[in-house]
C-alpha cells in the first residue's frame, strides 16, 4: 500500500463546494488502494483577511499573537473537508500542526520546522483514517504556536512526506504545473513535464511563485518525489525530481522575474579591509534582507558599493544608512527605485558557455539596459527597469526556444 500526501492550496479549497470536490479527489485516490494524508490551506484568500484585520488594530500586532491568529485559517479547512469525507462514508480525522506533532523554532511568523511526532498520524492511517492536517503551522518546544511563514502549507506537505516516507507528495493548486516562466504574463509559457530539485529552487526563490523555496529545499534533502497539479483537472502536473530529465538543446529551463525591486548605492566608502564586514553587519543585525551586490573601486582611496533589495526595506534601510554615515564614512547615497529582477535558470549551463553572454545580447538588442548582474552555477540574473520586465522575459523565452515542444532524454 502506497502512502501519498496531497496538498490543497487556498483557491482549490476555497469553497464549500471546492472543498467537497476536494474530499471526491482525495476518495479517489483512496479508493485506488493508498493511505492519504492530506495537508490544506485556509480557504480562499482567509488568510489575507485576517492578517487586514489585525492591521485594522495595529500597524506592529505581536508576532505570536499574529500566529494565534493566522493558525485558525487552516483549522477552518481542515474541519470542513473531514465533515466532507463523513458525509460521504469516509473515517477521517482533522488534526491541527501541533496535534500532528509538528515541531518548529520559535521564531514566530517563519518558523522552521525541527522535528515532526508521526505516532498519531500513523495510528490514524493505522486505523484506515484519511489523516487531515492543518498546514503552515507548528508548535515550539514550549507549546507555543507558530506558522512558517505565508505559502508555508507546501512545507508542511513535503516534511510531512518526508517523515512519513511517503511515496508521491502531490501540491495541488490553481495552476496545472511548473510552468517555463509565469503563463499570466507570457502566454507562450508552456508546462514542463520536469524539473529538477536545484532549478525549481532557483525558480522559486527568484520569484516563481508556484511552490514554497522551503518546500522544496525538503524535497530535496529527502528525495521527496513531488508533483504539482491542478486541482480542478486531471491533467499531469510537473514532476520534480533529482535526475534531471533534461530537454535536448535546451539550456534554459525557466525564466523567473519580480518586480520592486530597488538598488541601493553607498558611494565614497573608505577602501578598507573592514569596510564590508561594517556596511553589511549593520543591514543584517538590523535584519535587512539584500539580494545582488556590487562593489566598485574608482580611486585608490574609496569604494562605491551597490545592493539591490525589495522596494519594501528600502525606507528602513536608507534612514539606518544614513544614522550611521559618519561611523561608515560614507559621502553619498542614491537609489534607483521601479526596478526588477530577470532571472534565467537551468542546469544546462553548468557545461555550456555563453549563456549569460546570449542574454545580455538578447536584452541589448531589444535596447533593455543591464543594471546589475548575478549568477550562481544554474542561473543568470539580471536587474532591469520595471517598464522593462515583460518585454525582457518574453524576449529570452523566445530567444531561449522555451516555447518549444519538450523532447526529454534522461540523462540523470
Ligand atoms: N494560508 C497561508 C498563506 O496564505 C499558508 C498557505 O496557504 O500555504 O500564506
Ligand atoms: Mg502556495
């Protein structure tokens, strides 16, 4: 008897009549001879509300307070699809993050998950039990209640698989795949059939919003075998997996692209050992996140040094710069504001250069200027202005062939 957790995401479970058409799907599954542990989100866009609501208090509600809150989204659904499954003939058991012994840090509002309790889900299942389990949350050694962080039901999912060394881990959700870059924006984007663990990390830490990075990180340490799927089709999602199934001739996998970003220029930074270590110190003790940095000399004396960041530090991040200009010893700061991120990723070029070569050129040639640049072993990202965006994915897609049909050789 296989053991699969399916996962349902707030748009398939945002309805009661989704939510009965979930608890058919799930029935299916069972029916064909698998022990299901199934993990949801809240319903719909519940967990936006609730956070409008607390915002509607306090601009700085409290952090635990805040995951008292959120928590309840998930509890909702889980209750509802069990009522479902009764109804229709069905044992089933909802359980709660804590109740399904998941452990987690106590770092409330992205908390991560330490170790998961299996005993009770197993005795459920055990017991022919379609086993329910409230996503995004968990609970600190202390018996505190914690999420982990907004999209956190994916991670939940995979752990979950993981430490019930399942056998598929299904992420249901409104869209029918992984898809070569976002389907909303290019409407040449095209499903792939695969992906490999590291490019859908890639992906989905560049702005691919399909799966949680986290979860995928999981899956990947654990060789989860996962799939992403509709929820309203029965069409064959994405598999993600580590042999890399790779499409012949095609180097690039998928383009991931965001908006607001902005970049951050301190000039007239003293040219010395410590300078760095100083500048970059005071971002993160202060907890500010920065993304691609560069670092210019221009004279023997003094530096220039550029990050890039979210739109949404950089109010924070210039009035902590600038309280701490004469100890850095700074002359200017700039920033360049409607900025984004342009990121192609693929395994492919691990082995074949001039891939970053061909992008700068597809982008020169549409007239799309470079801002900054950063690229790791299976990625080139490139910072451009925002008016920019769309036209620059659209242009490497095509440039890149990712419309084409996938024609895949294993060579895993
Ligand atoms: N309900 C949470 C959110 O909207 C968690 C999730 O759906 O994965 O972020
Ligand atoms: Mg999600």
């Amino acid at each position: 008897m296989s053991t699969i957790v399916q996962k349902y995401g707030g748009t398939s479970v945002g309805s009661v009549e989704r939510i009965e058409h979930v608890a058919d799907r799930i029935i299916k599954t069972v029916n064909e001879g698998n022990r299901v542990v199934v993990v949801v989100s809240a319903m719909g866009k519940s967990t936006d509300e609730l956070v409008s609501l607390a915002r509607q208090i306090t601009e700085e509600p409290s952090k635990r307070e805040m995951d008292m809150l959120l928590t309840t989204g998930e509890q909702v659904t889980i209750a509802l699809l069990a009522m479902a499954l009764h109804k229709r003939g069905k044992k089933a058991t909802s359980l709660t993050g804590w109740q399904a012994g998941m452990g987690t840090e106590a770092t409330h509002g992205s908390a991560r998950i330490t170790d998961i309790k299996t005993e009770r889900i197993l005795s459920l299942l055990e017991e022919n039990h379609i086993v329910i389990v409230a996503g995004f949350q968990g609970k600190t050694a202390n018996n505190e209640i914690t999420t982990l962080g907004r999209g956190g039901s994916d991670t939940t999912a995979v752990a979950l698989a993981a430490a019930l060394k399942a056998d598929r881990c299904d992420i249901y959700t409104d869209v029918t795949g992984v898809f070569t870059t976002d389907p909303r924006y290019v409407k040449t984007a095209r499903k792939l059939q695969s992906i490999s663990y590291d490019e859908m990390l890639e992906m989905a830490n560049l702005g691919a919003g399909v799966l949680h990075p986290r979860a995928v990180e999981f899956a990947k340490n654990y060789q989860v075998p996962l799939m992403v799927a509709s929820s309203m089709t029965e069409e064959i999602g994405t598999i993600i997996e580590e042999d890399v199934t790779v499409e012949q001739n095609l180097l690039i996998r998928g383009i991931a692209f965001e908006n607001d970003v902005t970049k951050v220029t301190v000039a007239g930074l003293p040219n010395k050992i410590d300078t760095l270590p100083k500048l970059f110190t005071l971002l993160s003790n202060n907890n500010i996140n920065v993304d691609i940095i560069i670092q210019n000399q221009y004279d023997e004396k003094s530096v220039n040094i550029s990050f890039s960041m979210t739109q949404s530090s950089l109010k924070e991040t210039l009035s902590i710069l600038k309280g701490a200009q004469a100890e850095l010893g700074f002359s200017d700061l700039f920033h360049e504001d409607e900025l984004a991120k342009v990121s192609i990723i693929g395994s492919g070029m691990v082995s074949n250069p001039g891939v970053a070569a061909k992008m700068f050129d597809v982008l020169a040639t549409n007239e799309i200027f470079i801002k900054m640049v950063s690229t790791s072993e299976i990625k080139v990202s490139v910072v451009v202005a925002e008016e920019d965006m769309v036209l620059a994915v659209e242009m490497l897609h095509k440039a890149f062939q990712l419309e084409e049909a996938e024609t895949p050789v294993n060579v895993g």
